[in-house]
C-alpha cells in the first residue's frame, strides 16, 4: 500500500538552508531562512526567557499532562497583549487555548470554520505559502485576491472587490501586522474600513497574528485585530509566540475565538478541544509555561519588551539603510522603508536570483522574499552592489 505514496517535491526553504550551509564562502548572506538574526548573524535565546526557564526547572513539579487546551496561565497571561484593554462590547466572548507555534493555531482555526460551515477562505496574495497548503489539505476552497499594488502599497480596490461578492459562508484570513512575504500591511484608516466591509458582508475573520511587536510596536501593531474585533459578532485570532519571544523550536502558539455571546463560547471551544486531541493530543509545555513565567513577572516583562524594543529598532535600521539606496538597477528600494517586520519581496527573476546566489553568495526565495533581519550594516552595502550588478548586467 505504501508504495501507491508519490514523491512530493523538498520543500525550497528547506533546501535552501542546505545549499547556504554547504556554502563555504565567509562573505555568504542568508536572507532565506524566516528568523529574526541579530547584527552578529545570531539568533539568540531571550534574557527573559533563559531567566524563565531557570526558574521554570527549580518550581516545577510535574510534566503530567495538561489536556488539549494547555497552559491556560499562558493563554490568559497573554490575552491583554492581544487584545489590549478590552472594548466593553466583548465583555467574556473570548476564549482561548494553546497550540504547537502559530501553525497549529492556523490549522486548528481552519478546521474549527470548515466544520462550522464554512465554504470558502478569502486571502491576499502573496502571502504565508502554508495558509494555501492548509486550505487545500483541508480541501477548503480557497479565493486568492491581489495584496499589494506595485508602488508597494496594500490594494484596498481588490479587497474590496473580493469582499463585494462575499458573504456568509466565506471566511477571510488577514495579516495582523508584518505581512509575511511583503512587509506590506494595512494603514489603520484601513483597517477602519476593512472592519466594516467585513462586519457589512458578514464575512467571518480569521487573524493571523504571528510577529506582533516587531513591526511598529505591541499596541500599534495589534490596531488591525482589536479594530476588527469591536465590528464582528465572530472572530478567530491565530497567535504565534515564535518571533516575539524567540521561541521558534519550542512551538509556542495560541488560538482565541470570539463568539457573540458569552453562553456560545463552551460548544465552540469543546470543538477546538476535540480536534486538537485528534491532531497532537497535548501541545508542547516547556515553551508555553517559560512565557507564562516571563508575563507573570514584572521585571521579566520589562526584560522582554526592552529585547522587542533592540529587535524592532534593528529591523527598521536596516529597512531605512535600503531604503536610502533608492533606485538600483531596474529595483527601487525606497518602499522598504516605510514596510513593516522581517520581509520584503524583490522584484527578480529565477536568473537574478540564480546569479545573486553564484556570483554573490546571497540566498534567498524563489519569490524574491528576503529576510530583512538577514541584513547588516556591515554587509548592506555588498547586498545592495550585487543587487545593482545582477540588475543592470
């Protein structure tokens, strides 16, 4: 029976960390690999969480499981961050539980509005290539819309086209912030505006909020999400701890449902509870409880935030380097300052980025996605000089 599996194609990131591994240049710049890198190349543990941990391996006391829902004190510890002082209007209609990384929450998310009824997920493109991968596994319908336009601004016209012949049945899956390839995100009139497109089509949103506090700041990054929340009766948050505490091994993710009413939010949550039993049973602990431990803690807490701080203020140094450049070759580069996180997407071909990768030692995606993080002051100007080469050669 075996046999009748056929080959799937490697998956291109995957293989791209082992062609830059294997490469033995020391001028070498990987802008492929989706982690945060600090100007030394490395990605370091958090202060606060290594203070965590340790003190996560003296208290505690058991590793007997927790049951699908996980470290409840990790998903409500985190809940202010989410959704800020929440609006009146919520009152108790949001309710969590963990997930393995913001993955699991994507796919649990899903899964929980296919079995509610759901036909179809709306989505801008480019975006995450595992939100179409989930969807297609999930056989659910996908109906892709233009993101962004090219002056590098995100194309209201096509979402709004795509939501005019929307309505109950149909979910929409939105970038919180940091929109992962482009960088490209929704200004907050915006945002404004998509909340009461959504709330008008009775369109259900599902938020995917995988790098708050790495884009313009905790608050400002988490507009979109709490503006949408106020105008819906229903909602879906896939939250990933993965980027903001580093945690990317450990799988740290939480899913938040919003429901009407209050009494709603048992029936919903007892769904998520069975299919988590039925995907991974019991996520992973250690990750989860380090950041439970860490938001416990006031002096942790301003550890943490001060870490974010360096991390977001690097990116928008290097953003604001590249952007100086202007135009190079046939690129301009003057956009990416005014983007947001770790990504961005270059205009190049296969061959340019074939030739980046030969001449220069520059590895990034197939789609011209490249890792912002990836970038150094010290190295910037090397980047930009083999972008121009490969550009105007």
């Amino acid at each position: 029976m075996l046999t009748n599996l056929q080959q799937q194609p490697a998956d291109a990131l995957l293989a791209l960390i082992k062609l830059h591994n294997a490469d033995p240049r020391t001028d070498k710049i990987d802008l492929g690999v989706g982690v945060y890198r600090t100007g030394q190349g490395d990605t370091p543990v958090f202060g606060a969480i290594k203070a965590a941990e340790k003190k996560l391996a003296e208290t505690q006391e058991s590793k007997a499981y927790l049951g699908p829902e996980g470290d409840m004190g990790f998903v409500e510890a985190l809940m202010p961050y989410v959704f800020g002082k929440v609006d009146p209007t919520l009152g108790g209609r949001i309710e969590g539980m963990q997930t393995p990384g913001g993955t699991g929450s994507l796919r649990l998310a899903l899964a929980m509005v296919k079995r509610a009824g759901v036909r179809r997920v709306l989505m801008g493109t480019p975006s995450w290539p595992n939100h179409a991968q989930i969807c297609a596994d999930l056989d659910l319908e996908m109906a892709g819309f233009n993101h962004a336009t090219p002056d590098g601004t995100a194309d209201m016209d096509a979402l709004r086209e795509v939501l005019r012949s929307a309505g109950e049945g149909d979910a929409i899956l939105l970038h919180g912030c940091c929109h992962n390839p482009s960088g490209i995100d929704y200004e907050n009139d915006e945002w404004d505006e998509i909340a009461r497109l959504v709330a008008e089509r009775k369109v259900l949103p599902l938020i995917d909020l995988a790098y708050q506090g790495l884009g313009l700041g905790m608050d400002e990054d988490a507009y979109g999400l709490r503006r949408v929340l106020v105008a819906v009766p229903e909602a879906l948050v896939a939250y990933s701890c993965d980027k903001n505490f580093g945690l990317y091994r450990d799988r740290v993710g939480a899913l938040y449902v919003m429901m009407g009413e209050e009494a709603q939010l048992a029936a919903a949550m007892s769904n998520g509870h069975a299919l988590a039993r039925a995907n991974w049973s019991q996520p992973p602990d250690h990750g989860a409880a380090a950041v439970r431990l860490v938001l416990e803690d006031e002096a942790l807490v301003r550890e943490w935030l001060d870490e974010l701080d360096t991390m977001r203020e690097r990116i928008r140094q290097v953003r604001s380097r590249l952007a100086a450049a202007g135009k190079v070759g046939t690129l301009d580069l003057a956009p990416l300052g005014g983007q947001n996180g770790m990504f961005s997407i270059l205009k190049l071909d296969k061959e340019q980025i074939l030739a980046l990768r030969e001449k220069h030692g520059v590895y990034m995606a197939g789609s011209g996605r490249i890792n912002v993080a990836g970038l150094t002051l010290g190295n910037i100007d090397t980047f930009v000089d083999a972008l121009e080469e490969v550009t105007t050669g």
